[in-house]
C-alpha cells in the first residue's frame, strides 16, 4: 500500500470500536494512543515501535531507520515480521518469555 492510501483510508477496522464517523476526533485519537503503546510493549524487544500517522494509519520503525507505512493491525505484524526476520507469535511460550525477560518481570513459579 503506498502512503497516500494508507494516510486516505478509513479507520474502520473491528479492533477501533469506532463504527460511527462522527464520533469525537479526542475519542478517536485517545484510543489510537493507547492501542500505539500497547502495540510498542509487544515490538520492544525486537527493537521496533509504531506511532499513529494522522489518525488513519501507523509508522513502523526499526532501530535502524526503516520505516513503513501499514494500515491496521494485521498489517504491523506481518511488516513487524519482516523487518525483524522473525515470526511474531503472541501465543508462542518463547515470545511470551521473552515480553516477560524484556519488561523485567520475574517468574515466581519456581
């Protein structure tokens, strides 16, 4: 998708719970933000964040500069993917380790 489309498209997906467009653009940018930092906890430790691009699509980034453009969710984790090379699993026992091992919590199980 290039940039003009993705800054032209609608902000409709499921996970925004906003199905009716005149509601408040504070709403609509507040969720934005929150849903930006939680995505940004997840791709911490591969070294990748996103941030919201005019309210209608987001900016992923790499360590090293790389930035593209994706529309929704979906579209972070497949680009999330590629540019970090590896699969980005949420229900994968390593991945979850790893959130766990990045944030500092600790295992008090054993």
């Amino acid at each position: 998708m290039c940039g003009l489309c993705g800054t032209l498209g609608e902000d409709s997906h499921w996970i925004t719970g906003i199905e009716d467009p005149e509601q408040a653009h504070y709403a609509r940018r507040h969720a934005r933000a929150y849903r930006a930092r939680l995505i940004n906890a997840v791709l911490a430790p591969r070294r990748l964040s996103v941030t919201d691009f005019q309210s209608t699509s987001f900016v992923l980034g790499s360590a090293t500069g790389k930035q593209e453009i994706v529309q929704d969710l979906g579209g972070i984790w497949r680009q999330a993917e590629a540019m970090s090379g590896h699969a980005l699993d949420p229900l994968s026992a390593q991945f979850l380790d790893e959130l766990e091992h990045y944030h500092g919590k600790r295992d008090n199980d054993g």
